[in-house]
C-alpha cells in the first residue's frame, strides 16, 4: 500500500533531472525503473527485495520510506534475503544493535556470492558514524550503497549513482534542516501507521547517541502531518502513532510555532480516525494542557510512555534529563489525577556510570510508587562520543546485571497485578492479526496497548470490535467477541 500515488509515467526523463526535491526523486524513481524493467526481462523473473528494520520506531518508519521507493521502482518485496536488493536500516543506540549488524553482514557477503547482481545498501544511525563507515570502506567491500538518517529520501538516486559508477556510494550528511514531503511509503499494516511528526532531538542526555545521528530537532508542518494521515484515513488507517523523540516539544521551531497539545486537537477532528497514539514523551515538556487534550479526547489511546531512565535526583542530572525524581513523581501524579484508568509505561538505564546501590534504590522505590504496566529496561551502553563515555566512574558489569535482574524481577511482578485489573470488562480491541500459534483465534490491542487474543474470523482486522476480557495470562487477555 503506498499512498502518496506518483505517476512516474508522467515524469519526462529525456531532459536534465530537475534541481528540486521531490520532483528530482520522482525523475531518480522513473530512472530506475526503467532499468528494474531490462533486467526483469533479461532475467526472466521480477526483482525482489527486503528491508531489515534493527531500530525503534522512527527506524521502523523510515523503513517504510525505502520500501515505498523500491516499490514504486519496480522491486517485489520479499521475506528472505535472498533477494535482489537488500536494505538493512541500522541502529546504534547500543552496542548490541551494532553487533547485530556486522553478525549479518558476513551472511549477505555469502548471498552476494551466489548472486553477483544483488545490490546491498546500508543506511540507518549507525551510518552517521564515521568509524563505521571507514571500517565498512574497508572490510566490507561488497556493500553497494552506505547512506544516513538525512537522506533516506534519495534512495532512489543513490540506485542510479550506483548503477551508473564503479564502486561503493557514501552519502553520508552531516545534518539537514530539510524535510522532503510528498514521497512514497510502502505501510506494513493496512489499518495503522506511523507518522513522523519531527526528526532529530536536542536533548543531549548524556548516555545517548540520538542526537549526533539525528541531528537537530525539527518539526513537519502541521498541514503537511493533517494531510498525510486524512489520507491515511482515507485508505484505511484507523489507529495512527505520530513520532518523534520528544512529542513534547513538536512545534516550538516552526515559523508559526504550535504546541503538540493544539496538534492533537487538530488530529481529533479528522473524520474516520478511531485511534491516535504517541511516541516518546520526555517528562521535562510534557504540559498541563497534554494532560487536558488527553483527558478530554475520545481517540487518544489510554497508555502514555514517560520514559524515567533513573529514580535518582542526582544520576538524572548526571544524565541531562532535566527533571528531578520529585518532578516526575508530581508529574505522575497529575496525569493519574485526570486519567485515573491510564497505563504507563517507562525506559529505565541500569548501571549508568556513577550509579551507586542508594540511587538504584530509588529507582525501584519510583517503579513501586508508578506501578508502570510496563518497562523496557536496560544496561548502560557506553557510546563513543557521548559524554557518559568519557565518565569515570564506570559501574562494574556484574554489579550492574544483579541491578538489573532485581529490577525487572520488581517490574514484572507489578505489571502482572496491573495487566489483570480488566479482568471480567468488556472493551474495544483493534483487530491486528490472525494468531501465528493458532489459526482460530485473532490478536488485537487495547487502547492501553495490550493485547487479547479472542475467536473471531479474518475480515475482523482492521475493526475496533467490542470484547469480553475472560481470563488474564499475565501480559495478555483470552476474550470473546462481546456483541
Ligand atoms: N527519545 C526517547 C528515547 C530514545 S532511545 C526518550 O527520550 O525517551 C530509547 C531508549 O534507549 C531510551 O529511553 C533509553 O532508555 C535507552 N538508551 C539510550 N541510550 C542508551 C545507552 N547508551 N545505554 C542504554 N540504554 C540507552
Ligand atoms: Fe536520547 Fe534523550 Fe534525545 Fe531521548 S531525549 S533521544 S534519550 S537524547
Ligand atoms: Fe536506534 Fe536510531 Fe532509533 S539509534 S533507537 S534507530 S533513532
């Protein structure tokens, strides 16, 4: 499902490519086409491709873009990599994203054997570091095209550049003030979608590498966002995710600043939308007009994710947050004060350089007076180039697992408790899925985000269906259709 439809039959591709963006894309697109068509016949077969997601959710989105060019070029997505163009869109928010990626690598050097026309781009956060491309220079040889966060828009383009060169294509830029409307997105999910509502962040926390791979903070203008999801909408989409690093501050460098309260407000009004989710919201911007917007919404879904990374006053300033353990524990207060039934959830760093036993403490003493439905957690990840890494006090990698097994051992406990609290109610559930395990049942998510699992028949995705919450299994509900 791509839905921003471009006629590449209409673009004139015998005269010079144009200078601006996005018809300089479409001319790229119409390009490649032409080319997938001769090789397509040559071959006797479509040419295929996949894209590897390793990252969060902007990743993810951004993923979507790559498909929705390749798919407008002609490729045919495919589910193994074997295919004739693979795309892997890195991470490197922590070591182990890395890891992963070069554990690939070697893997498609191999495929590459076997199948010399196979075209594999690298692109994604971990291209925006230099080591990474200089050692991929260098010992990866077989890698075609290496590109960054800035320019997922040229992907099209870059295909050309290689097609019409010898050896690799670095791009790689540095930053960008620019946003490039208008261009393809292939949707993983015909019902729901991620729309970005600003790029990069400013924060700088301390431990994290976001900022010097994403750039600056910027925010889409707000007709371009309505634009995109009321078509969304109008191809289906019923639940929309709007992202960025920090929702929080979306709108305050446009040239007619808006807040991301008055935002919302206007994606309420949008005709056939049933569900609108958001991600992340750091606590230091989150207002009282949020909290307003939300408790008065009938589409804003009933889950909102406050990462807290410490329960520690001073590891927080240590890390840059911004905000006290006092700050984010009144802040929680008042969110449950209007929304009494929401479901929080968190992002909590154990073992961040400094860390002692008192402010690990504190962190559980936060989780117990939270009660978080859920908490991604995890181990510190030295990142070069970060101020953390250049911290002293760097807690021992023992002392740090022991932390983080008795926090999550306290997290789960909690969140089993919470989870069951609907047991017996009955609620609106988005049909996603036909279950994988079993063929009879589907999968769907409360506004709160978790998931029931309930008999019903396949032309139910898509719809908000009412259910019966039967039986709690820990992180997830047995229901039945409750007509
Ligand atoms: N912008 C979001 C988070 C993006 S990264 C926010 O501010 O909440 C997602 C999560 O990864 C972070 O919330 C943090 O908990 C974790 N993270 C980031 N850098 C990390 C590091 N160096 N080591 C371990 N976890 C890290
Ligand atoms: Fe990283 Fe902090 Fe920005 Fe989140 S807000 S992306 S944790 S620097
Ligand atoms: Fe990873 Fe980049 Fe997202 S570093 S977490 S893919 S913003």
């Amino acid at each position: 499902m791509i839905y921003t439809d471009i006629d590449l039959d209409k673009v004139d591709i015998n005269g010079k490519e144009p200078v601006k963006e996005p018809e300089r894309q479409y001319y790229f697109m119409a390009m490649c086409r032409e080319w997938v068509r001769e090789k397509e016949k040559e071959a006797g077969r479509p040419l295929t491709y996949i894209t590897q997601t390793f990252g969060c959710q902007m990743n993810a989105k951004d993923s979507e873009k790559l498909a929705g060019i390749l798919e407008k070029v002609g490729f045919h997505e495919t589910d193994t990599e074997e295919a004739d163009f693979v795309a892997y869109n890195t991470c490197t928010v922590r070591e182990n994203a890395n890891t992963r990626v070069y554990g690939r690598l070697g893997y498609l050097n191999s495929l590459k054997r076997k199948n010399p026309n196979m075209m594999i781009a690298l692109c994604g956060c971990m291209m925006q570091e230099d080591a990474v491309v200089e050692k991929i220079r260098k010992s990866y040889r077989f890698v075609d095209i290496i590109f960054g966060t800035h320019n997922i828009f040229k992907l099209a383009e870059l295909i050309y550049s290689r097609l019409t060169s010898k050896g690799m294509i670095i791009d790689i830029w540095k930053d960008t003030d620019q946003i490039v409307e208008d261009l393809p997105s292939e949707r993983k999910f015909k019902f729901k979608a991620g729309v970005n509502i600003m790029y990069g962040c400013n924060n700088f926390c301390s431990y994290c590498i976001v900022p010097y791979v994403r750039g600056r903070e910027r925010s889409r203008n707000p007709e371009d966002i309505i634009k995109e999801i009321k078509e969304l909408t109008a191809d289906g989409v019923v639940e929309i995710m709007l992202l960025g690093q920090n929702v929080n501050s979306y709108g305050k460098t446009l040239n007619n600043p808006i807040s991301f309260a008055e935002l919302l407000k206007e994606i309420e009004k949008i005709e056939g939308l049933k569900r609108i989710r958001f991600m992340t919201s750091h606590p230091k911007d989150l207002s009282d007009s949020l909290i307003e917007v939300m408790k008065a919404s009938k589409k804003i879904c009933s889950h909102l994710h406050l990462p807290v990374q410490s329960g520690s006053s001073n590891v927080l300033k240590i890390m840059n947050r911004r905000y006290t353990k006092e700050d984010y524990l009144s802040l929680v207060d008042r969110i449950k004060t209007a929304m009494p039934d929401i479901s929080l959830t968190t992002d909590i760093i154990v073992g961040f350089p400094g860390e002692t036993e008192e402010d690990f403490l504190e962190t559980l003493e936060v989780v117990k007076k939270v009660r978080y439905d859920s908490a991604y957690t995890f181990l510190y990840s030295k990142r070069s180039g970060t101020p953390a890494a250049q911290m002293e006090d760097q807690v021992d990698e023992a002392v740090a697992k022991e932390r983080f097994d008795r926090l999550l051992k306290v997290i789960q406990e909690i969140s089993g408790e919470l989870t069951a609290r609907h047991e017996g109610e009955i609620k609106e559930v988005l049909v996603e899925e036909v279950n994988e395990q079993n063929n009879t049942l589907l999968t769907g998510r409360l506004s709160n985000n978790i998931l029931v699992h309930f008999t019903g028949t396949p032309d139910m995705i898509g719809s908000l269906i009412p259910v019966k919450l039967t039986e709690c299994k820990g992180f997830y509900y047995i229901g039945e259709v409750a007509y």
